[in-house]
C-alpha cells in the first residue's frame, strides 16, 4: 500500500510539472521572439536603412533644403508654407514629430544592439557589431542636436520624461563615442572580424569600411566644433585623412535585398511633386557654366520654369509646374549618409582655414560631385577637369559654393549647418535670396528646428524650453544653438 500511494504521488508530481511546462509555453509566438531573444546583428539593417531613410534622408531635409534654398518648396502644402516661411509652419512642434518620434525610435534599437554586446550579452565579444552600433548612434544623436539644440540624451531611452542636456555636453560624448566606435573597428578589422554580413545592407558587415565612415563621421563633428573650439581644425583634418587612408568610397544605400528600393527623396516627389529647382542654386551654377545645371535644373513639365525664384509665392502655389533636379525620377538614386564628396570638401575648408593646401582635396570633392550628379540622374557629364580650371583660386568662398553645389544632391541637413556655423564665425559665403527670410522686419529663418510634438505636450522639461502661449516656438527665430554660437 505504500509503495502504490508513492507511485501515485510522483505520477501526480510528473502531470503538475508538465502541466506547468505547457502552460508557460502556450503563449509564446515563436514566429515573433521578444526583442531581448533576437540576435543583434539583425537589428541592423533595420538601424541603418533608418539612419537613412527617416533621419538624414528624410523630411528633416525636405524642409531645411528649402531654407537652405537648394530646393523649391511647392504644392500649397507644407513644403508651400516652408518657403513661404510661414511661422506656423516653420515653428510648430508637429512640424517634425514623425521625425523626432522616428529618429528617437530608430536609437531606441541601436540603444538594444548595444545593451546585447555588453559583457554577459546575447553578442558579447563582438567588436564589430559594437563599432557599427556607435557609429549609428552618433550619427543619430548628432542629427538631432544639430537640428535642435538641447535635446533628451543621457535619460532619453531609460525613462519617460528625460531631462533636456546641454548640446555641450551631448558632443564631448558623441565624440569620445566615435573614438569608442574607431578602436573597436580597428579591433575588429585586425582580427578579421565580420559578424553582421549581409544584415549589413551598408557595407556587408566590413569592418573596414565601417571605420572610414567612423573617422568621416569624427572629421565633421569636429568641423561643426570649430565654432567653439578653433583647434578642432586640426583634429577633422587627421581624422578625415584617416577615413582616406581606410578607404572610405562614401556611406549610401542603393540596393536593398537585390531589389531597387525607392529612394526617400523620389518617392516624396511621387508622391506629392512638392519638390522644384531653387533659382538660388540654379544661379551658383550658370554663373560657373557648371554642366550639372542640367541635371539640377530640369523643365520636367515644360512649363517653361526649369527654376523657381527662392520665395516666389504664385509658383509655391502650384503643383507640376516647376522644373526639378532629374534625380528625383530615379527611384534607385543612391541615398547619402555621407558622401565622398562630403568628406573632401571637409578637408579642403580645414585646411584652408589653417593655412594649408586645400587643393587636392577641392579637386576631389568636385570630381566626386559630378559622378554623384551623372550617376544620380543616369546621364553623362563631361569630365570635370575643365571647369575646375575655369574656376581659378580655390578660396575658402569658392570651396563652400562647390559643397553647396554638390550637397543639393542629397545632403541639406549639413549644409543647414554650414550655412549657420559659417554666419556664426562671420563669414557667409552663401547668399540666401528668398525676400521671406525677413519679414515685417523680423527674422524668419529658423536657427533651429522646434522639438517634436509628442515631448512637447508629455515631457515638461522640453514643454518649458518650447515655450507657451504666443511665443510657443518663437525661440526658433532668436536662439542658435550653442554649437553655432548659442546658449542651448
């Protein structure tokens, strides 16, 4: 009798436990892991096509290429409103709250990939990943506080009302990240190291490649800290020889799986035609003869208008009637997240600026725009070597024009910051011609960017520095951000 009664007790002991297992398991969606389940390095595709798509490459520069004027706003719509420089347009928190939410969201995934190649990590010990994941968050973090100051960091992804940091502070650490980011992809390359491959749909998991973008990115965050610290020169020349040396070719997505993905850029003007040719710019370029006007100004429609005076208001009314740059039709138009072109004109600003020879890297950065241009648009152009002659002394002027020229391209955000470092230190070399930049007396070009809506009505730290009532937004007009001479 006692054994029977021990023998019904484990039996009964053995059908709790498996009942138990199958109740900790039945609901689990194993087509749908939790995210802490799921190897890193398929976190980063997603994180770079982002990086792309709804940070550099997205509505953030649709709406700074009209007040850099590198492109037309049009379409009575917002793009309208933006080069009309209609403040409630202009100065509102919804303006870019799919862009804060998006770029914020996009770093909550780098912020994971990071936590998993942490000691005890589901990818611990791999240098590579790591690196890639700190470039990544550089880059996104230096975009939002480029755009607007002060912004949610050192709290932004561990709580629901993080604290506003100081733009000051926010670079000292992106820079010491990329020089985090530098030492791990040097560890990584020396060791052969490649364990993202194809997730990588950047550079296929090369850890090479991704440490020239590391110093490319190192060399413009310390040109946009020149403003502040003059020696900073110095420090972008050498980290952007290093990202030559490494053999960096330029960061931009073209091919996605083996399929032509729409380029960001093509696909807005599909679908909305919201995008024209900045008279602003297509002057630059007929002053100079420059073969690319043809590309950049293009009478699509055959409306006449291959380019739009900036601020034209009967114009930015009207939909498929300014012309537009040919690469806004190609769809498979390679989208920048930094561009060879970029880098060269980088060095050749800093070393003009510290009494060095910027002619090699003028030369290149011009060559480098033209491929850019004629591979964008799928036509031809002549070999750049002629026009650079004509163009004579390679000042300080003349070197910031051919940036300006080439990052009507793809790249306005960093020309926004050019425009507002280059006015911070004195010197503008870029006449801004739209009438509406002053009006009734008062600036209307914003020296920032307003916050995103979803903090501005959740996080009181950011709702007091957007401000209430009346002047909700206004700071915008008033306030540079400290990097370009600002308190904030």
């Amino acid at each position: 009798m006692l054994k029977k009664l021990i023998y019904m007790a484990v039996i009964g002991l053995a059908a709790t436990a498996c009942t138990e297992d199958v109740m900790d398991n039945i609901n689990k969606d194993e087509a749908n892991p939790p995210a802490s389940a799921v190897n890193a390095k398929f976190q980063v595709t997603d994180a770079i096509v982002a990086t792309a798509y709804s940070g550099w490459g997205g509505a953030y520069a649709w709406y700074v290429s009209s007040y850099t004027e590198q492109t037309f706003g049009t379409g009575n719509n917002q793009a309208m409103k933006a080069e009309l420089r209609m403040a409630g347009e202009t100065a509102a928190s919804s303006t870019f709250d799919n862009e804060w939410n998006g770029v914020y969201g996009n770093l909550n995934n780098i912020y994971q990939i990071i936590g998993k190649c942490a000691d005890g990590g589901l990818n611990a010990g791999e240098p590579d990943l790591l690196g890639i994941a700190q470039t990544l968050w550089v880059l996104n973090f230096e975009l939002l506080t480029d755009l607007h100051g002060d912004i949610p960091y050192s709290e932004a992804l561990v709580t629901d009302q993080p604290k506003l940091d100081a733009q000051q502070d926010i670079y000292a650490d992106l820079i010491a990240r990329i020089g985090t980011a530098i030492s791990l992809l040097q560890q990584a390359q020396a060791e052969g190291i490649n364990n993202t491959g194809a997730q990588d749909v950047l550079y296929g998991g090369d850890p090479g490649s991704w440490l020239g973008l590391a110093y490319a990115v190192k060399a413009r965050l310390m040109l946009n800290m020149s403003v502040r610290d003059s020696g900073a020169l110095a420090e972008a020349i050498t980290a952007g020889e290093a990202a030559l040396a490494a053999g960096f070719n330029g960061a931009q997505l073209s091919i996605f799986n083996g399929v032509d993905c729409d380029n960001s850029w093509a696909a807005y003007n599909w679908s909305r035609y919201y995008i024209g040719a900045n008279g602003t710019t297509a002057d630059l370029m007929a002053e100079r003869d420059d073969p690319r006007l043809d590309i950049y100004a293009w009478d699509a429609f055959g409306s006449g208008y291959a380019s739009a005076p900036a601020g034209d208001a009967v114009l930015a009314k009207s939909t498929e009637t300014v012309g537009l740059p040919m690469w806004l039709e190609n769809g498979a138009a390679q989208l920048h997240i930094f561009s060879l072109s970029e880098l060269h004109f980088i060095l050749a600003e800093a070393k003009a600026r510290t009494s060095g020879d910027p002619t090699a890297n003028f030369e290149a950065g011009i060559a480098a725009s033209f491929a850019d241009y004629a591979d964008a648009a799928l036509e031809t152009l002549p070999d750049p070597a002629d026009y650079i002659a004509a163009l004579g002394e390679h000042t300080l002027g003349e070197i910031l024009t051919q940036k300006f020229i080439a990052q009507a391209r793809d790249e306005q955000v960093q020309t926004y910051n050019d425009l507002r470092r280059c006015k911070a230190l004195g010197h503008e070399y870029i006449t801004l011609l739209n009438p509406c930049n002053i009006q009734a007396g008062q600036n209307q070009w914003p020296l920032r960017l307003p916050y995103g809506n979803s903090d501005v009505v959740s996080n009181p730290s950011v709702a007091e520095a957007f401000g209430s009532g009346n002047s909700a937004g206004t700071y915008i007009f008033t306030e540079n951000v400290w990097l370009f001479g600002g308190s904030r």
